[in-house]
C-alpha cells in the first residue's frame, strides 16, 4: 500500500509537470525587459528558443529582430520607436512587441524598455508581420533623390506631427534626415524607417493630404 501511495504521488506530479509546460513563448504579458543597444536576450520558447536583438537606437527608433536560435528563423525585423509596437507568429501564436521606452546616456549604452504580450488570432492575422526570406531590396542614392523629388513637385500638403507642411519644406526636411543617416541606408527598409516612415521625434506617421482631401500614409503614396 505504501508503494503504491508514493507511486500515485509521483504519477500526479508527472501529469502536474506536463500540463504547466509552457505552450509558446515564455513571456510574462506586459512584464518589461531591459535591453541595451546592440545586446539581446534569450526568450524560451517550445518550438525552439528565440533571441531578441536590439541595434542602435538612433533618431528616437531602433531596430528589434527576434530570430530562432536553433533554426535561425526571423520572425520579426523592423525599426520601432516608443510607444511603437508590432505584432509576429511564433508557432500558433500571436505576440505583440513594444517599446514602452528608451533610457538615454551620454557616457555609456542606452537601454530600451521593451514588453511582450499575447495576441487573439483575429488580431494576429491581420497584424502580423509577413517576413520574406528574399533579400532585401537595395536603394541607390539616385532612387532616393527621385523619391525627394516627387515631394517636392507634388503640389500636395504633408502632414508631420499634426503639423501641415508644404511639399517643399517636407522635401528639405526629409533630405536632412537622409543626409544624416545616409551611412545606414542601403535598403529600402533603410530608407523608410529611418527617413520616410515618420518622425524621429514623436514617431508619428507621415502623412500626405491628395488631391481629393484624402489622407493616405507617405510611404504607400510613395510607393514604397
């Protein structure tokens, strides 16, 4: 009887242990992580263990990647600045990445507050990011001029930070910031996050207002 009972107990700690097993990521919603610029961390995952990397932060935005370890599989690559989130599948789950905030220092790394949260399905196949395993497509400083210019003959208003811009003043203000960063664009995605996407300040969407007082996001008109 005696063999039995300790047999029991340990058939109940066994099924105990196999139903707590984490499903999907190992993350705690809403729970902040700090990062420094250019480190990582090791996130534990039951279709293999992910690592979250962060780039630079630069102009108010940094690049977050969050690639499988074992199977070296990207599930998530974009710049986000704070308050800025996105949404990827891991497995058949849905999580939403956040940057609550950036830690500034003038001596060493700055730091990024950075959540996890889980997603509904619904919301996840509408969000999510869609990763190509294609190269990414270059831009040539000639691409970019031409790109400048269609603002600044468009005849049309921008909208940056609530504030409405003429296509001229948005040109040059946009020229500013590629001249800035112009060591680090040599991808398209180079050139929409860190000049055409939005502002580096409040990380507000650009915005131009059309011909028909349709307002549309800059990068779709674009066409980027």
């Amino acid at each position: 009887m005696k063999y039995l009972k300790i047999t029991s107990t340990l058939l109940i700690v066994i099924i105990l242990n196999s139903c707590s097993k984490t499903d999907g990521l190992a993350i705690t919603n809403d729970n902040e992580i700090k990062i420094a610029q250019r480190g990582s961390k090791v996130i534990k995952g039951s279709e293999g263990d992910v690592e979250l990397i962060l780039n630079d932060i630069t102009g108010g935005s940094t690049e977050v990647s969050i690639v499988g370890i074992e199977n070296n599989q990207t599930y998530y690559k974009n710049y986000l600045g704070e308050g800025e989130y996105g949404v990827f599948q891991y497995g058949k789950y849905f999580y939403r990445v956040k940057i609550n905030s950036f830690e500034e220092h003038i001596f060493h790394d700055d730091y990024a507050f950075i959540t996890f949260r889980t997603v509904s399905e619904e919301k996840g196949k509408a969000e999510a990011q869609i990763i190509s395993n294609e190269e990414e497509i270059p831009i040539t400083p000639k691409e970019i001029r031409a790109y400048l210019n269609k603002i600044k003959t468009s005849g049309f208003k921008f909208i940056r930070s609530d504030e409405v811009w003429s296509d001229s003043i948005m040109s040059n203000h946009l020229e500013n910031k590629y001249i800035l960063n112009s060591k680090d664009i040599k991808t398209r995605s180079d050139f929409i996050n860190k000049v055409a996407k939005s502002s580096s300040l409040t990380g507000e969407q650009y915005n131009v207002i059309t011909q028909n007082s349709d307002t549309i996001a800059m990068v779709k008109w674009l066409g980027l």
